[in-house]
C-alpha cells in the first residue's frame, strides 16, 4: 500500500471516528439542552396563562360563565401555544359551584396537578385519551394570593420531536461541512507529502541510471527539504567522484602509457638490432631501467593509495621517536641537497618525541613532502623543516623557497597526476600521485596537511599535523621535584 493510500486510510478513519463522537456527545448535550428549553417555556407560558385567564376561572368556577364561555377565553392562548387548556378545582377552593363540582381533580390523580398544588411547576410526558404522548404542565390560579382553581396544558410532544430533530440535522449538516472541509485539508496535506516523495523518487531513480545533472528545489521548509538538501549534496559528491574517477582513469592511463612506450620503443630497437653501438645500447638499457622503476613506484603508489581508500590498511603501533625519525631522514636527503646546492636544516626539540605510527607511513609523508620541496627549489635555495610538539598535536612545517604555487593551482594540488606546470611535468621526475598520499596517509591517522604559497617565487609551506599527547609526569616524581 502506498504512503499517499495510508496517510489518506488513516486519516479518514480519524476523521470518521473522531467526528461520530463529536457528534453524539455534542448531540445528547444538545438535545437535553433543548429539551430543558422546552420545557422550561412550557413552565413560563402556563405561568402566564394562568395570570391572564383568572377572570374567566373565576367566573367559571361561580357558574357566572359556561364552558362555551371559557373555551372562548382559551382559544387565544391554545392558538398561540398550539396546546390545550383545562381548568380543575380540589374543592379548597371555597367554591362550590356545578362547574367546579363537574372540573373536580383528586389529589393524586395528575403528577403536574398535585405539583401545582404545592406552588411548583413540572413538565411530565404521557398518553392522551387517544393514545398519543402529550406533555403537561400545570399552574395554580391565584386570586388575591389564594388559590381558585388549577390550569393544565397539554402538548404535543411531537413538537419536541420535531425540534430535536432540526437541531440535530444542524448538527449533522454542520460536521459534514467540517468533514468535507477536513477531508480536503487532508487531501492537500497527503499531496504535499507525496508530491515531494515523488520527486525524491524520480530523482533516485534518475541517479541510479548515472544521470547526476537533476538537482531538488530546497524551497521546503521541513524533513523533506532537509532530505532534498541531503540528496543534492550526495548528487554533488557523486558527481565530484566520478569526475574524480574519470580524471582518475585518464591520467593512470597516460601515466602507464607514457613508460611503457619508452619500454616498447627501446626493446623494439635492441631486438632489431637498430642500435648503432653499445653506448647507445647501454643508454636504451638505462632508459628501459629508468622507465621499469618509475612504472614500480607509480603501481606501488596507486596500490598504497587504493589501500588507504578503501580502509584496508592497518595504522601502526610501532613507538617511533619523532626527533630521531626526522634527523635521519634529512641526514638521508642531504647528498641531494648538496647536489643541487640547496640548505637543507631540521628544527627540533632537544629532547626524544614519541609516538606511535607506522614507520612506512611515516616515511610516505615526510619523504614525499621533502622531495617535492627539494624537486621545486632553485640552486642556493633553503628548505626548513621545523618540528613543534603541544597539546594541541604535533605540528610539521616544511618552508622552501622554491619557485611557489599560484593561487589557482592551491586548491588542486593534493588531487592525484595534478601537475602545476603541465610544460614542464615531465622535466621534473615524479609520478604526481605525492601530495595524494600524504593527504591519505595523514587523514588516516586522524591529521591534516595544508599548503600555502604566497604566489609564483615566493616559496612553499607545507603545515603537517598529528594527533599528539604529550606523556604526563608521573605522580611521586612530580611530588618529589617540587620539593
């Protein structure tokens, strides 16, 4: 079942449920409240009519009128009230009349009647004669404050039957109304539901064809902007991931190419005997070795890199002291230096800085970010590595003052074949893939590695950092130095 056939299944079983209670809760109040109402005007009205008709009672009850007489009285009140009127004496009236002997009610006899004896007013429902429910109440006729007989009226109760029955069709009228309006509201509701839903989908779907271009509207204001927001930011970094991998691809390609060429073309010319001595020979020889190491190293770091891509690659745990690590490698690239006549110094606390770390990896940082500085910095230049250990980590800086990065070229260079200078990639040795893995490597380790350069000519920072925590001083031996 669909979303948009659920959210509409449940809500009407709300609406439908939720508006059956409102209804007869609301109905039963309401119909005892005009129930109450009725009978409380029936109690006002015979109140009334006994005050008006007190001269015909009185007349009536000394045989001064006949019952023609106050039928006729009657008749104006009847119309009005849509009811019947009698008259009834007790005998303690003190009339003795032949029309109050005939009108003569026992105590008992009405339930209205005795109430109105006793100066109340109630509102009973029975049978007629007829068989058909009237209600009744009833009221004493007073004359000078005594009492001259008792007044009955009679009505319909079908008038209180057809009173509840508009109230309750107002009733039903109006929930419908409210239904309907619901129900529309709710239409509206599950569309701007769906409708967003639907959208994800195609988008989806979209993406899982490779088609990445399509990109959500963020105008919602809700779970479904946020996952719209969420979906083009993934589009973003698929599409960037492709990008990625297809530049990938291409420059691998040439990379491998390029080599094998030299290769082929060399081992071509020495099978067929094309080489005119064995200088020239031994010079093929050199170049097939050259090209078969560059190949190495550029499949050794494709595979290292691959490694750390994927997690594959297990951080060391060797203890490894930093100070000790970095004076070893500089003293290790000094031939190279002095070769190119380039001040190569290390700055470095006095005292021993261990971690713990892999050694190789140690080694696939440092070496790389030294070698580029040292591949990129004129004859006379300088190259400073300086070593800085707090609490915040451990903080490699290596300054050259080589021949710098433009601005534009900053944000590329830790992309993988990613030359600066594509004229004059292949002068410089190197596989391109350098600044890749330091920025894997560090990034495993839970560092980060920046670089700034202030423009062409004006040199390279490259700023390295681990996570470091300094070894805490033991407790006693604290205690005992300070005192």
């Amino acid at each position: 079942m669909s979303i948009r056939a659920r959210l509409l299944g449940v809500n009407l079983a709300i609406i439908l449920i939720s508006f059956t209670l409102v209804t007869l809760i609301a109905g039963s109040q309401i119909a005892a409240a005009v129930q109450a109402d009725f009978e409380a005007n029936l109690r006002a009205t015979i109140q009334t009519i006994a005050q008006e008709v007190v001269p015909a009672v009185i007349a009536f009850s000394r045989d001064a009128l006949d019952s023609a007489g106050l039928a006729a009285a009657f008749a104006p009140h009847e119309q009005q009230t849509g009811g019947l009127l009698r008259v009834f004496f007790t005998g303690r009236e003190g009339v003795s009349g032949r029309n109050a002997a005939q009108n003569r009610v026992e105590f008992g006899q009405y339930s209205e009647v005795d109430a109105a004896m006793q100066r109340n007013s109630i509102v009973v429902q029975r049978p007629d004669d007829m068989g058909q429910n009237r209600l009744y109440t009833a009221a004493s006729i007073l004359n000078g404050g005594r009492p001259n007989g008792l007044i009955q009226l009679s009505v319909p109760s079908a008038r209180l039957r057809v009173l509840l029955a508009e109230r309750w069709a107002a009733l039903a009228l109006t929930l419908a109304a409210l239904a309907v309006l619901t129900l529309l509201l709710t239409l509206m509701l599950v569309r701007s539901i769906t409708t967003p839903l639907y959208r994800l989908r195609g988008a989806a779907l979209r993406y899982a064809k490779g088609d990445l271009s399509l990109r959500l509207p963020e105008t919602w204001r809700d779970e479904i902007g946020a996952v719209a927001r969420v979906f083009n930011t993934m589009a973003d970094q698929l599409q960037r991931v492709l990008d990625e991998q297809r530049a990938f691809a291409s420059n691998t390609s040439h990379e491998l190419r390029t080599p094998l060429t030299t290769i082929r073309l060399r081992a071509e010319a020495l099978y067929h005997d094309d080489v005119p001595d064995p200088e020239t020979a031994r010079q093929y020889l050199q170049e097939i070795n050259a090209e078969a190491e560059r190949l190495s190293t550029l499949i050794q770091g494709l595979s290292l890199l691959s490694r750390f891509d994927s997690g594959r690659v297990d951080l060391g745990r060797d203890e490894i002291d930093i100070v000790r690590f970095a004076a070893t490698l500089c003293q290790q690239l000094q031939p190279e230096a002095a070769a190119k006549q380039i001040a190569l110094s290390l700055h470095a606390p006095e005292g021993p800085i261990h971690v713990q770390t892999n050694l190789a990896h140690l080694n696939v940082i440092f070496r790389n970010v030294l070698d580029n500085a040292l591949k990129y910095t004129p004859p006379g230049g300088t190259v400073e590595w300086t070593v800085h250990a707090d609490e915040d980590g451990l903080t490699h800086t290596v300054r050259d003052s080589g021949q710098g990065i433009s601005a534009e070229h900053l944000p590329h260079v830790f992309e993988r074949f990613y030359r600066t200078d594509r004229a004059r990639s292949r002068d410089i040795p190197g596989t391109g893939l350098g600044l890749a893995l330091v920025k894997s490597v560090v990034t495993a380790y839970g560092g980060t590695v920046s670089i700034h350069s202030d423009g062409a000519d004006q040199g390279v920072t490259v700023r390295v950092c681990l996570p470091y925590r300094p070894p805490s001083p033991p407790f006693f031996g604290g205690m005992f130095r300070r005192f």
